[in-house]
C-alpha cells in the first residue's frame, strides 16, 4: 500500500492511497508504476479520440498491426511537433486536442488566404 498527499490550491490535503496484489514492492514503486500506468492510458485515449485508433475494419494482423502503429505514430509525431516549438521554461504538457485545434486553424487561414487572395503578410 502506498499513500500519496498533496496540498491543493485551496488550502485542503488531498490523499490518494494506492493498492498493489505484490506485498514486497516498495511504496515508491507503487506511486512509479501508477504514474506510468496512467500515462498508457492517457496515450491510448488520445489514439482512439483524434487518431483512429479504434476505427480499423481490418481482420488481418498485419493490417491491423500497420494501422495500430500508424495511429500511434501520428500521435507522436503531434507530440514532438508541440514540444519542439515549446520554449517556455515551464514543463512541456501535450494536448491532441490543442494541436488538432492550432492545425484546423492554420489550415483555414491558409484557405482565406488563398481564395480572397489575400497578403499573407
């Protein structure tokens, strides 16, 4: 068992206690695994979300396998694309949904640029 606490904005101790079925590891590792654990889950939601994840009709496993792989590599190229813009001195935090947004909007204005023929300057 592992016990995490933290002190919110407002003042108030938040507590979260953490489970393992393995008696010998260390609580450290506990807090390690789950950090970890959630960050899996956080990538495969944002695969199924904006990248398709979920979206193959293939049966067989070598197109299933390619479009897994492709799904998850569009995610990734996002997210290097995102972090190697970020120059602020604060953690780098990667959001599919930002990207996905900051992309449309490129590509619209682009689209008025282009039939109003206008000065992209």
């Amino acid at each position: 068992m592992a016990c995490i606490s933290e002190v919110q904005a407002n003042g108030k101790i938040k507590n979260a206690l953490l489970f393992s079925t393995d008696i010998h590891l260390l609580p450290e590792q506990i807090v390690e695994y789950d950090r970890a654990r959630f960050q899996i889950e956080f990538i495969f939601r944002d695969a199924n979300q904006f990248t398709g994840l979920s979206d193959c009709q293939a049966r067989h496993l070598p197109r299933l396998d390619f479009h897994f792989n492709a799904t998850l590599i569009a995610l990734n190229l996002a997210k290097h694309e995102l972090s190697s813009c970020h120059s602020s001195a604060k953690s780098f935090v990667f959001s599919i949904c930002y990207y996905k947004r900051l992309e449309f909007n490129k590509h619209l204005l682009s689209t008025f640029i282009d039939k109003l023929d206008l000065d992209p300057d």
